[in-house]
C-alpha cells in the first residue's frame, strides 16, 4: 500500500524573503563588481599616469644634462622680460617657465675616423692660444673636425643655423677656470653684455671666426680661454594652453631651435615646440649649486570623477 505524501506549498511571506535574499545577494555581488572594474579602471590610469610622468622628466632630464650651467635661468611666462637666475628662493607660481642654454653634445660626441681608429668630436672643446691663427677674430680648436658639427647642427636646426654662413650661426661660449664665464640671453639688447656668448663661422675644420651678428668679422678685444662650449639652440620648458597663472591643468611644452643671442625669444611662432605632457598640475624646480631638483605632476583630466594625479621629482647634477 502506497502512503501518499502531502507536500506544502510556499507561503507569500517565505516568497517575499526569498526575493529580498536573492536582491541583497544580487545588489552586493553587483557592488563587488562594479567596485573592482573601479579598482581596475584606477590602476590602470595610475600606471598611464606614471609612465607618462616619468617619461616625461625623463625627456626634460635629458635636455637638462647637456645645458651650460650658468645659463640656466627661470622666467615669468606672461612676462618674458622679467627673468632671473635660477635659485633655491624662486617664486614658482610666477617664475614658471625654466630656460636654458645647451651645448652641441651630438656633435661632441663625434664620429668614427678609420684612418685614426677612433670617434672624432666635431669640436673638442679646447683652444690652442699659442696657435699663430688664434687671435681676438678666431681660434684653432685643435682636434676638432668641424665640418661634422656642421652637419649636425643644420640638421638638428631644421637648415636654420648654419657655422659656415647664413642669417643664425651657432655660438662659442667660453669656459672659465671651474666654471663657465657669465652667459646672457640677450633678450633685452639695451644691456646685453654676451661678452661670452660668440657667434662663429666655420673657417676650415679647425679654425672658428668670430662674427657679429650681421655677418661681419668680429674683431674687438676680448678674453680668450682654454676651453669653451658650442652651442645651436636654446631651450625653454613652458606652461602652454593656458591662460591663469594658478592653473592646475595645463600643457607642457618644450621649445627650441632658437638663439638668444641673435636676440630670439622662446615665445615667438619661429621656434620648434615639442608638446611634452598634457593635464599637467604641477611643475616646479629649484636649484642648489649647480644641481636642478624637478618635481612634474600630471593627473588623468578627471575620467573617473576623482581626481587621480602623479607626481615625480628628480635631481639633474
């Protein structure tokens, strides 16, 4: 005989509690979820943010290792005219563009000579003063083969800066003792004294002439040292695509192939940029002695609805 078995049915109320189970457990998991493709969201762009951030000062690092020390100033970008040696006490909100002058390190380095079996610098960096050709108009820099630095320098400058001739010659600047004599940028003419800061002309590979800056043979007293440097361009690094000094969202630009000492300025359409890093918030730097500490900022322009933002600092001896 079979016993027949009498099932219950659920109750409204189990029902219900089952539904409100079943939506808690669904609204967490949603939650646990949503929070980690946020997690994942948020380390991604912090990764993007810091290898943008270090590439970045990596780039300016660079720049900065082959600049000529004492050239190195900081400038007001609304105001061009108003500039000063970079130091450890700069007002970093309105001293806010970094320039300097840098030297021909391409060139420098040099290239291979078969006949010698080693690298031949395009200019060695050293004056013969006894030399019968070195006098207040030239110099023989002995080892130098200038035609090589010639041919850097009018590629890096786009055919605008040519040693042999034309409207912007490179310029020799002029070590002294330790340290290189005072550098001037010559933005202001008026009182200009770039006593160190020469423009030259290629005479043969290894013979520089002084020139003035319509071409003519500079040949006016001046202090001849042993050493010096070559230098083609300039450099600036500016808050660009910005118009409030306090902004803490802006654009980093690079400019270059310009000479200060044919009276050119960062801030004109002549010059080459090179958009270094967008939604920056932050760029500063100061100096001690001869060392540049920078610290760079770039946050992620606000795509997750909280501020995400990166920082580096690095020191350029």
């Amino acid at each position: 005989m079979f016993k027949r078995v009498k099932r219950r049915a659920f109750t409204m109320i189990e029902m219900i509690m089952v539904i409100v189970i079943l939506g808690i457990v669904s609204m967490i998991g949603t939650n646990i979820i949503a929070n980690m493709y946020e997690s994942y969201i948020r380390t991604q762009i912090i990764n993007e943010l810091q290898q943008k951030t270090e590439l970045t000062i990596n780039q300016i690092t660079k720049r900065l290792k082959y600049r000529i020390k004492p050239s190195v100033i900081s400038k007001n970008r609304t105001n061009p005219n108003d500039f000063k040696e970079l130091s450890n006490d700069d007002n970093v909100v309105v001293y806010n563009v970094l320039e300097w002058i840098g030297y021909d390190n391409e060139s420098f380095m040099g290239e291979w000579n078969a006949t010698l079996n080693r690298y031949t610098p395009g200019w060695s960096g050293f004056v013969d003063l006894d030399a019968p050709d070195t006098n207040v108009s030239r110099i023989r820099t002995s080892g130098s083969t200038l035609a090589f630095a010639r041919q850097n320098i009018l590629a890096l400058s786009n055919n605008q800066v040519d040693i042999v001739a034309g409207a912007q010659y490179p310029a020799l600047i002029f070590k002294k003792l330790d340290n290189i004599a005072p550098v001037t940028f010559g933005f202001d003419p008026a009182i200009n004294d770039a006593s160190n800061t020469l423009p030259v002309r290629l005479i043969n590979n290894n013979v520089l002439e002084f020139v003035n800056n319509d071409g003519t043979i500079n040949d006016t007293n001046k202090t001849l040292y042993e050493q010096y440097h070559l230098a083609w361009s300039a450099y600036a690094i500016a808050p660009s695509n910005v118009d409030d000094i306090n902004s803490t969202d802006f654009n980093l630009t690079l400019h270059y192939n310009y000479q200060p000492w044919h009276n050119e300025r960062f801030d004109t359409n002549t010059t080459s940029t090179v958009l270094l890093a967008e939604n920056v918030s932050t760029f500063v730097f100061t100096q001690t002695g001869n060392t540049i500490q920078i610290k760079l900022c770039i946050q992620d322009g606000n795509r997750t609805g909280v501020p995400i933002v990166f920082c580096k600092e690095k020191a350029i001896f």
